[in-house]
C-alpha cells in the first residue's frame, strides 16, 4: 500500500492537464475515435472539466499521479456539451463525434453513483493507489445516500477488471460490441456494481 500519497476529492486547479493526460492514456484508444488526435483530444478534456467529480491521488511533491471520475446528479467529471464539440471541431467533423460520445453516455439510475474510469500513473501501479480512490468513491457514494456504486469496464483491461473485483466489485452484465472493435479496440463491456451502507459500521471492510 502506497501511504506517501494523499487522496483529495476535486481536481486541483492548475492540474487540469495532468488529469487529462492521464486519462487519455488509460483511455485514449476509446476516446480517441471521438476526440482525437491525441493532442486536441488532451486539450479538449482539459478544458471541460467539472473540478468537483474527481478524486485524486496526489504524490509528495503535490503532482497528480492517480485520478478517478464520476457522475453524480447530472455531471461527470468530463464534460463538454453539443456546443463545444461542435465549436471545437466544426459542424461537420463535430456531429459524427457527437454519435461517439453518446455511446458513452451513463445516466444513473435512482441511489446511484457512476465512475467514470480511473486511472494511475504507469509508474505508481501496483502500490495500491486504484484501491485508496476506489475506497474514497465509495465514501462520496455513502455521503450522498446511494445504495450502489456503479462501472463499465472494457474486456481488453483485465487488470482494472481484478482491481474491482478485490474491492467489491461484482459483474452484473456483459454487452458485446463487435461493432466497436476495430474502432475502439475492444468488443464487450461489463456492468459491475458494488453495494454501499450509507451507515459506515456496516461498510465491507477495504482489503
């Protein structure tokens, strides 16, 4: 377990670019196809955060070196609306990124809290960071009287798909999408949900 690292809740200003770029690396093969190239894909992120729908794994030196989004009551962590794709990148290139990026959209049902991803530094995987952000998810979750925690993982990561499961985790369903594969560069995609006591001395405990 790595304790150097602090978790903090928000996205700190200034560190709207390191998250970015964290996130198009543990997800830029996917968001790629909507926002890419690499480049204008990072700055647009970057751009259209919500600060307050993250938490954050921060190194001694203050540098962002995990992050892990969610939507909860009608925001996530990435935004940017119909208005500044199209602005971004043009009426014509933007409507078919709109398409992409509405197979990606995830209301929550009633009680519940949807991650968006999470992602940590290649150089700090391994230390037990996926599991402090995951752990503090989970708090945010309880804070805001949801009964579950909800994701979508992607068959080509089986590494984030263990890191659930130790944590709680349970597969609910699998959708395949060959259509998605050549695109995207991956064909199906779990449900899991992980069940949360609003009442913390009845939480599973953390391992």
């Amino acid at each position: 377990m790595n304790t150097a690292v602090v978790i903090r809740r928000g996205v700190p200003r200034g560190a709207e670019e390191r998250v970015a770029e964290l996130y198009w690396e543990a997800f830029g093969r996917k968001l790629g196809a909507a926002l890419g190239p690499a480049d204008q894909g990072r700055a647009f992120m970057a751009r259209h955060l919500h600060h307050d729908r993250a938490v954050v794994a921060l190194a001694p030196d203050g540098g962002v070196v995990g992050v892990a989004g969610y939507q909860l009551a009608g925001r996530a962590l990435t935004g940017g609306g119909v208005r500044d794709v199209l602005s971004r990148y043009g009426f014509f290139r933007g409507l078919p990124r709109l398409a992409l990026l509405a197979l990606f959209e995830r209301a929550p049902a009633p009680g519940e809290l949807v991650m968006d991803g999470i992602a940590v530094a290649p150089t700090c995987r391994g230390t037990g960071i996926g599991g402090l952000l995951l752990t503090e998810i989970a708090a945010i979750a309880a804070e805001h009287d949801c009964s579950r925690v909800r994701l979508d993982v992607i068959d080509v990561n089986p590494r984030a798909l263990a890191l659930y499961r130790r944590h709680g985790f349970l597969p609910v369903r699998t959708e395949r999408t060959p259509y998605l594969k050549g695109l995207m560069g991956f064909g199906a995609v779990t449900t899991m949900h992980r069940a949360v006591s609003t009442h913390p001395a009845d939480a599973p405990e953390e391992q």
